[in-house]
C-alpha cells in the first residue's frame, strides 16, 4: 500500500457510497462481452467489501442495478442476474467471517423469482450482524424511490394519520428505502464519468463526490483509500462558513 496515502483513522465516512462503472468499457478493452466485465467486477467488489469492514466503515452502499438497466439487451440482464445469485452464495461465507449484514434498497419485485430468493435467503442468514451494513441498490431508481414516498406520506395525508403542516425532511426520510441508514458522506463513481446516474439523490445532498478514471474491473483497495484521503482532505460545511466550524 503506498504510504502517501496514511488514513486518519479518526475521520473517516460513516457512509460510502459507490457507483461501479466501467465494466463494459473494460470488457470491450479486453476484447471480450460485457458480462465478462460484470463478472470481473465482482473482484472489486470483494476486495472493495472487504477492505470497508476492516477499515469498521459502518455503511456501504454499492450502486448494482438501476431501473434503467432493465432496458439493456436481455442477455446481458440474464447474466448480470446469474452473477448476482452466484456472487451472493460464494460470498455469505466471507460476510458470515466479517460480521457484515447484507440489506437491500430497490423495487426487488423486478428481479427475477431465483434472484430475489437468494437476494432475501441472504439477507435473513446476515440479519443477526452487527459490523458493517452491506446495502446492493438492485433494480434502484432514486425518482422512482421518492415518488414511492410521496405517494406513502399522500396516503397518510388522505386516512388522515399524518398533517400536512407535519411534513418535513424527517417525515420523507422516514419514508425512503434508506430510512434506517445515515445520508451518504461520501459517493465515489469510477470509469471517469462524472454524474450520479439517479443515485441517491435525496441522501447525497451533502455527500462529497469522487470521481476516478479507473474502469471498476480495476478498483483496488489503493483506489478506495485514495478516495477516502480525498474526503479526509475536505472540510465539510453543511451550509455554514469556514470560521463557524472553527
């Protein structure tokens, strides 16, 4: 590990959040199919788990699947949701070993019936864990989560179980699939892209962003840690001046 990259072990996120991009473009690199790409990721993502839980990272959130990913060639969903099943089953062990809970946020009635068994078969096993909560954002959209909040607080509103005059950033946050975790502090997307691609939107509001050219298939955990030492490097404000935090 290079050592210009020593973390303070005092200051580090209690969320990460990433977006795992580049798959296709490495593939393609490689001369070889997307889902050769996908299937390579899953390295990067067990290094990435991994290196997380020893760090005692609380929360990390991986970006898996949108809604809009649904519209990719069929072929490609199908082996995206083979590795998926495969990568949840060969990898229980490994989260039983590190005290990870596993939890999911999306509209998991998309997936497919096997898919979503292993998903939940899972997530029951890792209930009971108490170190770092593993979120896979699967079939996830954050507009389709906050008009699914909107339409839960209307609810309310109608049977009259909730005033309107009582709505605030609590109420939402109550009703969104991230409700019993903290807002992410710092999201990090790979492959050079520079957008959150519909990726908490709501729960990044004051997240700081890091973007790397590094394609995912080769995200390492020197990758993560000079993301981590860019955010220790950050002062974060929340709307306040430099001199009122001082």
């Amino acid at each position: 590990m290079d050592n210009t990259f020593t973390l303070n072990t005092e200051n580090l996120p209690q969320h990460i959040a990433i977006i795992m991009d580049g798959n296709g473009r490495w593939a393609k690199q490689q001369g070889m199919l997307r889902a050769f790409g996908h299937e390579s990721g899953v390295k990067s993502v067990r290094e990435t788990v991994e290196a997380c839980a020893r760090l005692k990272i609380k929360f990390l959130t991986l970006y898996a699947f949108s809604t809009e990913n649904w519209n990719r060639p069929k072929l490609e969903v199908d082996a995206l949701m083979s590795i998926l099943m495969n990568s949840l089953k060969k990898e229980l062990p490994t989260m039983q070993k590190n005290n990870i809970k596993l939890n999911t946020i999306g509209n998991a009635n998309m997936l497919p019936d096997r898919a979503r068994k292993q998903l939940f078969d899972v997530i029951e096993q890792t209930k009971d864990n108490t170190g770092m909560t593993l979120t896979l954002a699967l079939s996830y959209g954050s507009r389709e989560e906050l008009v699914a909040a909107v339409k839960e607080i209307c609810e309310e509103v109608k049977t009259n179980k909730l005033d309107i005059a009582d709505i605030n950033d609590t109420v939402i946050q109550s009703h969104l699939y991230t409700r019993n975790m903290p807002d992410a502090d710092l999201v990090i997307r790979t492959s050079g892209e520079q957008r959150i691609s519909n990726f908490l939107l709501w729960q990044a509001a004051y997240a700081e962003l890091y973007f790397t050219e590094v394609l995912w298939p080769d995200f390492r955990e020197e990758d993560l840690h000079k993301a981590i030492f860019s955010y220790q490097k950050r002062e974060r404000r929340f709307g306040k001046t430099s001199e009122q935090l001082k």
